[in-house]
C-alpha cells in the first residue's frame, strides 16, 4: 500500500480549490513546475490519474474526486494527531461545578476545546444551583466553579455582571398582585433577589413552579404558568425580557470562578485560564 505524503496531498487540494497549476503555486508559494510535480508523484502513488488535463480546461477525474475526500481526511486526522502529541501534556481529574443557567449557554464549548487541548485530563462536571456548588467546593467535593455571587460579596474572581430581569413568553401580561413566580427552589440566589425586590415593594408572589433546571423553568414560563427571574444575556430561547413598571427594578448579578485551592496544579490553571479568557471575550464581542 503506497502511503500519501501530506504535502503532496496539500498541494492537491490547492490545484482543486484554485482551478489550475498556477493559481495553487501562487497561494502555496511555489512554482508551477513544482505544483505540476507535485501532483505527478501523488497520481504515481496513487496509481490513477487525477485530473484531466488539455490546454483550456483542468477537471477532476472519478478518481480525483474520490481523492478530495480522502485527502482531507487525511490531512484533518494528521492535524488531530499534531495537537495530541505535540500539544500539553497534562493529565489528572479535575471536579468542576457550573450553574445551570451557564452550563445551557457559556461553557460548552470552553470545556470542550479544553479536552481537545488536554486529553489526558478528565473532567468530572456536576450541574446545579451555585449555592449548592460552594457548599459542595467547601466540603472538598469539588475543585473549581462557575456560579453567581450577589453584588458586594468577595469570594471569587469576577468573570462578568449581568442585569436579571423579569422573563417571559411573548405577548406576556398579568402582573397584578399575587404575581406567579416560576423559580428555582432555597437556596436559589435569583430566588432569593425576586422575593426580596417584592417585598420591598410591598407586593406579593405565589410560587407557580418550582424546578432544578433550567429546563423545567423555561417549559413552565412558555406555558404561561408564571414569570422568571434570569440573567439578561442568558436568557433561554423563547423567554422574552418583561417591560412592565409595574414590576420591581431587580439589579444585577455577578458570575464568578472559585477556586477550592489557593496553589493550583497546572490541569486546574489551565482551565482557569480557559474560562477567564473565554469570559473576557465574550464580554468584548
């Protein structure tokens, strides 16, 4: 079996992509004489001919098509296997927790970019209220976590502030005394803020629903059943932020990372890093 050298394969897909010899010497910096040679060697070891070839026209063959394919993938599993060997080699477990509403919007794809720079560490995700989380980290369950903090408290470092705001469906009316409030359940700091901004006003709430995820809360308000309390920028598909001066102004909350150590080992720097980084991103976007 004859093995197909990447550069003759890069050079392949140059001349396919660019539709002829020269233009692929032009992108690739080299010259025509060398691209043509290029991909006579890749036809040699492949043993069919590639292109079709006269004075006005350079088309793919069967073949050539075929080898598009191939090529590509032969160079995209080249490229996953640099990143492995030559990429960071650190390795251990790493206990992190994440508040819901994060976890359905921000982190995904930190974490998984993360695994894909650091495959030898494992990644143990636990999903629930921040509260619960910090109670957890304190116990020595978990290592690291992204929640929220209300405004004022220290612990943690800052990732961003959001404004919460009343949420619900479209078109959404009836605000009159007692408002219905779907929320997460004690000790949810969101929870909290939305019974507090109505006491202060001297209004009243009942509970409508009451779930641990935010599934459940944005399933409840598209029913109808209720209003939620949600950081503006995480706000689930569906949920519309309410306009009515009926309602209380309800302030902002802060997400945060915590840090169970003080000296971190390289796998929970590194992660760190990722969501710190990620985080000041988004917040310039």
């Amino acid at each position: 079996m004859n093995v197909f050298d990447p550069d003759l394969l890069r050079t392949f897909l140059a001349v396919e992509g660019a539709g002829g010899f020269t233009a692929a010497g032009r992108l690739l910096g080299l010259r025509q004489s060398t691209v043509s040679g290029h991909v006579a060697r890749l036809e040699q070891a492949a043993g069919r001919e590639l292109f079709r070839r006269d004075t006005r026209n350079l088309a793919l063959t069967a073949d050539g098509a075929a080898m598009v394919g191939f090529a590509r993938a032969i160079l995209d599993a080249q490229a996953t296997a640099e990143r492995y060997f030559s990429g960071s080699r650190l390795s251990g477990l790493i206990r992190l927790g994440a508040s819901d509403d994060v976890m359905a919007r921000e982190l995904p794809d930190v974490l998984l970019e993360f695994q894909r720079s650091h495959p030898g560490v494992d990644l143990e995700l636990t999903v629930g209220l921040s509260e619960n989380l910090k109670t957890r980290m304190g116990a020595g369950e978990l290592d690291l976590v992204v929640g929220k903090r209300l405004p004022g408290e220290r612990h943690g470092e800052l990732l961003w502030r959001d404004r919460l705001v009343w949420a619900g469906r479209s078109g959404a009316t009836g605000f009159d005394d007692p408002v219905p409030l779907v929320t997460y359940p004690p000790p949810s700091l969101t929870r909290h803020i939305a019974l507090r901004a109505l006491e202060r006003e001297g209004r009243t709430c009942r509970i409508a629903c009451t779930s641990d995820s935010q599934l459940g809360l944005r399933a409840a308000v598209l029913a109808g059943l209720g209003l939620v309390v949600h950081a503006e920028s995480l706000l689930p598909a569906g949920l519309f932020a309410v306009a009515e001066p009926r309602l209380p102004e309800l302030g902002e909350l802060e997400f945060v990372l915590l840090r169970r150590r003080s000296r971190l080992p390289e796998p929970e720097r590194a992660l760190c890093e990722a969501i710190t980084s990620a985080a000041r991103r988004a917040r310039r976007a």
